[in-house]
C-alpha cells in the first residue's frame, strides 16, 4: 500500500501525540493515581501504535506496543507508576521522537531497534506485575482493546442540575431516557456533517438533552471518531437506533434505554474512584454481551484489523496547509498594495486645489474606502501568518525535568499566556533564545537546594515563563527566584578580564554591568557544564532577538532572582507609523511606542547630570534632540516652541525633540541591505513613501 | 563553424564604459542591472562614509554608494549625465554607484586586457583588476567584488 501520501499527516499527527504524552506523563509524575491520565496515555501509545503500524514502521510500532502493554497493567492497577517507570517512557518518546526525525528525513524509520528500552520496558512490566508471564503480558492489551471497540462513552458524561431536571420531568410524563454512543468510520470526511445527520434522524423522535462532547464542539469537528448523548423519547430504542445507523459513514451506534434513578446513582458512584473502575468492567462485560446481539455491522469490524480502524486517521479540523513562502509572496504584494494606496492618497491631497469640489469629494471617498480595504487586508494577512507561541514553548516543562534531574536542583516551571500569538516567522526562532534563558535560569539562577534550604526559601525554585502582549509588542518574560545577578562578580570578572580598568567600574550602573553578560564569550558559570557555562549564551540570546527586532532586558535583585524580559515586535513587515522631519529629512516612528506629543518652550528644558530633561505632569523625561542623534547640521537659532515626542519602553521615557510632525501612516518595512553599516541600529529600516521618496525608520527602542 | 562562434563570443566580455574624473573606468556588463538618472537619495545617518544613502528603485530600496568617496577622490558633483548604476550581485543583493558619466558599450577580447598586478600602496588599484585597450583608449577595469568590500580597517 502506498502511503507516503499520508507522510504529512502522520509526521504531524505523531508529534501531537508526542506532545500530548509528554504532557500527561509529566502529569503522572506528579500524580501516579490519576486514572484519566493513565487512560490517556494509553489511548496516544494505542494511536501512536496503530499510525506506525499503518505506515509500515515496524520498529516504532514494536516500541509503542511494548510501552502500551505497560500503560494496560498501570490501567488495570496490576502495577503503580514509579520514578524509574518515568524515566524510561519519556526515553521511549525520546526514541519515538528519534523515528520521526529519521521519517522527516528519509521517509523511513532508521535501523535503531532501541532494544534496551524496550529491554526496561519488558522488565519494568515483569517486576511490576510481578507473576506476569511474558505469554500473558503479550495477550493481554490485545483482548480488552477489541471489547471497548464501541465503549459505551455516554456513561462518561455527567449532568448539570438543569439537564437532570429536564431528565426527570421526561420521564415524569412517561418519555424514554436512552443514552447512546455513535460511532463514525474513521476515514470519514465530513465527521459533524454526519453527527449532524445523526441529531437530525432521531430529533424527529425526540429530544436531546446533553451532548458529549458539547454540540459547538461536534459541529467545529472537535471530536474523534465517537460522540455521545442523552435523548427523551417516546419511540422505542430499537427504531432510535436504526434511523441512526441509516446514516452512512457510521460505524457502529449503541445505546440502551435508563432509568433516571440509575443514571443519577451512577453519578453518585462516579465521585468514588473505584467503584467506578468496577462499575466500567461490569458495564464493559455488558458491552461484549450486547456487542454480540448487535448484528453484521459489529462482526464486520471486528474481522476488520485493528491497525486499519485507529492507523493513519486524517483528524479533520477545516484548516489549509499554506506554504509559509505563498504567504510571504502574498504578504509583498499586500505591501505593494499599500503603497500605491499611500500614493494614491497623497495625489488626492495635493490636487485638493484644483479639482472641481463635487469630484474630489467622490475621489476622496473613494480613497477612504480603499484605505479601508487595505487595511482590512492587511490584517487578515497578518492574522493567518499569526501562530500562537504553545507550538514552541509546550515542550520546556519537559526540558525543565530534565534540567532539574540533571542538576540535581528542584525547580518547577510555571507558564502563562501560551495563547500570546506571534508571526510565524518570529515564533520559529524564538525557540532557541528562550530555551537558552530557561537553561540559564535552571543552571545560573536558581540555587541548589542546600543553598535555598539555608537561605531559607522553597526548596523548589520557580522558573516562570510568562508571555503577553503590549501594543505592538509581545513581551515574554522568563523569570526565576534563585540567586539574583551579583554584579560585583561580574564588574570583577569584567576587570580580570581586562574589558574596564577598576576605577571605570566605580562609576558604572547596575544595568551597565550586566551588559556585561551579554557580550560574547563572557561565561559566568564556574565550571563548564553541558547545560551551560561555555560563554555561547547570552549574546547568541540577544542577537538572535535582535535580529528578530527585539530586545532583551534584564532586572535583577540579589538573593531574590532575576527576570529576563524579551520583547518581540508582532508584525514583521507594515506598521503604523507616525511620520516626522528633521531638517527636512523624514523619518517613520512605530506608533506602538510613542506616548504623547507635548508642545514645549525652549526654557522648560532643565538639566540633570548636564542632560537636557523636561519635567511633564510629575515625570522628569530625558531629552534627545534628534537632529544632534542623526547628524543633522545644527539650526541657526534655537525654535521658541519644541515639539517633543515621547516614546516608552518598558518602564522607561524618553522624549524626542523634531522640527515638523508629519502625520500618521501605514508603512511596508524594508530593509536598508547588507552594505549599509548600520552597527548602531537607530535606523531600522526605510519605507517608499507614496510619492516614491524615501523615509527611514527610527528605531526608538535602540534610545534607551 | 557555429560553435566557433559561440566559443569566441564567450571569450570576449562586454563592459560599460563610464566616466569617473579624468579617466575611464569598464564594468563588467554582466554585473550590470540598471543604470538609473540620479535622484533624491536619502541620507542614513551612522553609515559609512562612502554610502551617500538609499533610493527607491520601483519600490526597492536600494543603497547607493559614491565610488568616488571610496577611491579617495573629490567628492562627487552631480550634473545632468549623473547616473547611478545598479549592480546586481548574486548573494549580496542590488547596489548603485555613483559615476560621473556613461559613454559606451564596450567589447573586449582577452589579448585587449592586461592584468594588473595588486598594489598595497596604491588604494586605488585596489579596485581595478585590468586595463582594457580599446582603439587608441585605456579602460581601467573594475574588479567588482573589491568595490563592495569594505576597506580594511587601520
């Protein structure tokens, strides 16, 4: 069978289970008794089983099954999920993790059998079931899987007081309650237009009370291949269920007709762990029995190998794979677009004279109108280029184990705001800087847990990933309570490395001396370890965010921790700007950074340490005359009134003095190329005006 | 008999012929873009000193250097015959140098070139790879690469 065609989906498909194992063995850990995660590690090691079967990995598929056998012990408690059970499956997903590389690559698996993994596997299996033959242990996972083929799902679903009411009166007034599980084939396509068929058929005969899962997410697809509900009905069962299987594409439907009392005692049943688990076998010995009354439907997909049912299933979510170089080609001529609109729009202003009022009237909404669509566009665009960071930061939780075993420290890291959206381009390469400051956070920050025991804190240190948006920029912190920076070590390294004379780090600042790590090959770790300590960090951190045009501050107190803040630009490629001039030149400011505007006299202007500053509604602003920053030749007599633009980053201003506002605009970022020398990085780019002239960007965030 | 042709085609290159002070300079026409009439270039403060800005070239930004300031020569006056020459090269992008004027279309043989030997004192040459002979006239040839490499710092 040729499948490469299915490549795609399964390299896909295979990392989401990855991630989603990864995720619930982390949760095991913390939680060995949590049934809902054993229950859903074995459903990804039985997918993840099925998809390499399907595909023909026959060494991923033998990994999987060995790790699946495991996962069917720790479900029927036969064995408890120890430490060392951990270790070897997150080696398991290492080595899955390794196949798929090799898939990636070569379409093919690779020759690496993993043995020993599957070796622990096999004797972890052994010790912790303790009596288990290896015959049983083989048998074993195969036969429960085949009689939960239809499990009945419905009894998962609980009520809310309303939907139990609703319930009783039906039965009240004499109605049937049926709960029922459909089954659609899993190659099929269109799974809500078939849900939706299903609700169709048997509204006809009555009502549905709850839906599993919710009805928005059986219409948005967000369901496997089975979906369950609660009906009241006059009509009997047996009709209920034919005019649902009549529906094609469905594969199995089961259901039975209940008493509200039983219901309402199984949810009560529900809140104690283990009479549930017993009241699932006896329901699933049920199952089997009813499974074999149910005619050919049943025997059919029983015959039917289970590696087809659960192997290379397309989960259809309504989405598009575009390649990210179509949406670049897209993203330019949206730009172009914006640019003849931007010219469009300043012909329309300079021959506001001459035209006729009622014609340039129509011109001018005409042009508003067009503005509107750009922009519009513009946005959608940006929007479909837009991933949310989850993709790049959901595997540090695992990163941060392994830092911490490695280590020896203890630490937990703590993420918020994994929604915060990006641009593709930009999430791509933020991967790496963030890992690097996540390590630096583990390894330099936090103390070991003597060190914390001692001074008194948590023995767990806490790293913290936080990310949000703020205007125009997404700002991700990665911050830990350990040590803190300790400057003087720093300023004395900096000396004995001969970068400043002793008496140069008398008069430098906090934040000058931490400048310091930031500068190639400047390690502050005292032994070379493999996590970090080889002086390529912290500069390859900035680098890469500058490039990416952001930046990185950091604060730090000592003893407490310190807090790395790196701040992302959201769209890479049209701003907002507010246009200014300086001795006719004109120059393009981010609107996402500008605070105010104020008017000034030049004799507001006091000075501090011999800067200029102003002093605005409580608030002492550092001045920057922009002329003097740019080269500009100096005016001959000072202007009586200033007009300063005040810009913030972080929790820093600054105002900057120009000669003319110009307005504000949408501009298209270009960049300057390659030749220009543009190692102080005030100007981040140019943009073609729309009457062709050339205007450069400032880049204020450089100002600070 | 084609293929002669085709061969002796191949040996002889083409060179543009521009004006820069007093003497005549060749580039190869094969690194040759676009030769554009001068325009408002926009200055980018912090550059160096030889870039005298960028323009916009059909919506391009492309960044315009005085090949002058660069040899060390008078800095440059722009008049009527003012082009600015668009070099495209392969992996660093497009590039306009400033000359004084464009004469010609040039074509070369190999026996009409002589090499000239590299010459550490002369800052000049530095630039120029060959002299070409064309009729009673010297071309002073450019060597394309050295004019985007940035001057060895002292």
């Amino acid at each position: 069978m040729d499948v490469s065609q299915y490549l795609e989906i399964f390299i896909d498909e295979t990392n989401g289970h990855l991630q989603n194992l990864s995720d619930c063995i982390m949760t095991l850990e913390k939680e060995p008794e949590n049934m809902d995660t054993i229950n859903e590690i074995f459903r990804a090691a039985h997918s993840l089983k099925g998809m390499a079967g399907t595909m023909g990995f026959k060494r991923m598929q033998r990994l999987t099954h060995d790790m699946e056998n495991v996962f069917q012990e720790v479900r029927s408690g036969n064995m408890s999920v120890t430490s060392g059970l951990v270790d070897v499956l997150f080696q398991c997903l290492d080595a899955i993790d390794a196949y798929l590389e090799n898939v990636k690559e070569s379409s093919d698996e690779g020759t690496d059998d993993n043995e020993a993994i599957i070796q622990e596997l096999n004797e972890i299996l052994a010790a912790g079931t303790g009596n288990a033959l290896p015959v049983k242990t083989e048998k074993a996972p195969v036969k429960p899987q085949e009689g939960e083929k239809f499990p009945k799902r419905y009894q998962d679903i609980e009520f809310s007081e309303k939907e139990k009411e609703e319930l009783q009166k039906a039965e009240s007034r004499g109605m049937n309650i049926y709960g029922m599980t459909v089954f659609i084939q899993e190659e099929c396509l269109l799974k809500a237009a078939r849900a939706f068929l299903v609700f169709k058929a048997v509204e006809d005969y009555g009502n549905i009370i709850v839906y599993n899962p919710t009805s928005q997410d059986i219409e948005d697809e967000k369901f496997g291949v089975d979906f369950s509900f609660y009906l009241v009905s006059e009509e009997n069962l047996d009709k209920i269920l034919e005019v649902s299987k009549a529906v094609s594409e469905i594969e199995e439907v089961v259901g039975e007709k209940l008493k509200y009392s039983e219901l309402t005692a199984a949810a009560e049943k529900k809140e104690a762990a283990q009479a549930e688990q017993a009241a699932q076998e006896a329901k699933a010995l049920e199952a089997k029995a009813e499974e074999k009354a149910v005619p050919a439907v049943a025997a059919q997909t029983k015959q039917a190998p289970a590696k087809k049912a659960n192997g290379g299933k397309p989960v259809t979510n309504r989405t598009v794979r575009v390649d990210i170089e179509k949406l670049d080609a897209l993203m330019n001529q949206v730009s172009e677009l914006i640019i003849a609109k931007n010219s469009l729009v300043s012909i329309g202003s300079s021959s506001d004279g001459g035209a006729s009022g009622a014609s340039s009237q129509a011109f001018h909404e005409q042009i508003e109108y067009l503005e509107r669509i750009t922009t519009g566009l513009h946005e959608s665009v940006m929007k479909v280029r837009m991933v949310p960071i989850e993709s790049v930061v959901q595997k540090f939780p695992r990163m941060i184990r392994d830092l911490s075993k490695k280590l020896d420290k203890k630490m937990e890291l703590f993420m918020t705001g994994e929604d915060t959206e990006l641009d593709r381009t930009v999430v791509d390469q933020i991967g790496d800087p963030l890992q690097h400051l996540l390590r630096n956070s583990a390894d330099h920050g936090l103390e070991s847990t003597e060190v914390r025991r001692k001074r008194g804190k948590p023995e767990v240190g806490s790293i913290h990933l936080n990310a949000f948006q703020e205007g125009n920029n997404v700002i991700i912190e990665v911050s830990d309570d350990g040590n803190g920076i300790d400057t003087d070590t720093v300023k004395e390294k900096a000396i004995e490395r001969g970068l400043i004379t002793p008496e140069q780090g008398e008069t430098m600042t906090q934040k000058e001396i931490i400048d310091f790590l930031f500068m190639p090959s400047f390690s502050m770790a005292k032994k070379i370890s493999d996590i970090s300590g080889r002086g390529v960090g912290l500069d390859v951190v900035k680098s890469n965010i500058e490039a990416l045009g952001g930046d990185v501050e950091v604060k730090s107190v000592l003893g407490e921790g310190s807090k790395f803040i790196v701040r992302l630009p959201l769209t890479l490629a049209i701003i907002q700007a507010l246009m200014v001039e300086v001795r006719g030149e004109k120059y393009a400011i981010s609107l996402g950074s500008i605070e105010t505007i104020e008017e000034i006299s030049p004799d507001e202007i006091k000075f501090v340490q011999a800067k200029e500053v102003i002093h605005i509604r409580g608030i002492v602003i550092p001045l920057i005359r922009l002329d003097q920053l740019l080269d500009c030749e100096p005016e001959e007599k000072e202007r009586e009134s200033l007009t300063v633009i005040i810009v913030r980053k972080g929790d820093k201003v600054a105002g900057l003095i120009v000669d003319e506002l110009d307005g504000q605009q949408e501009i298209v970022i270009k960049s300057l190329g390659k030749y220009i020398n543009n190692s102080s990085k005030i100007i981040s780019g140019a943009t073609v005006l729309g009457d062709g002239e050339v205007a450069l960007i400032l880049d204020v965030n450089t100002l600070f | 008999m084609a293929n002669n042709v085709v061969a002796e085609e191949n040996t002889k290159k083409q060179f543009i012929v521009v004006k820069i002070g007093s003497e005549q300079y060749g580039i190869d026409i094969s690194y040759v873009d676009n030769i554009v009439r001068m325009q408002k270039i926009t200055r980018v403060p912090k550059a160096q000193s030889y870039f005298k800005g960028i323009i916009n070239l059909r919506g391009e930004i492309v960044p315009v250097m005085s090949i002058r300031t660069k040899m060390d020569l008078e800095p440059d006056e722009f008049t009527d015959v003012t082009r600015i020459i668009i070099l495209k090269l392969e992996e660093h992008g497009v590039l306009g140098i400033v000359v004084d004027e464009v004469k010609e279309v040039v074509t070369l043989a190999p026996d009409e070139i002589d090499k000239v030997a590299y010459d550490a004192k002369n800052s000049k040459s530095n630039f120029i790879n060959g002299v070409g002979k064309h009729g009673e006239e010297l071309i002073s040839l450019f060597d394309t690469n050295s004019i985007i490499d940035e001057p060895e710092m002292v």
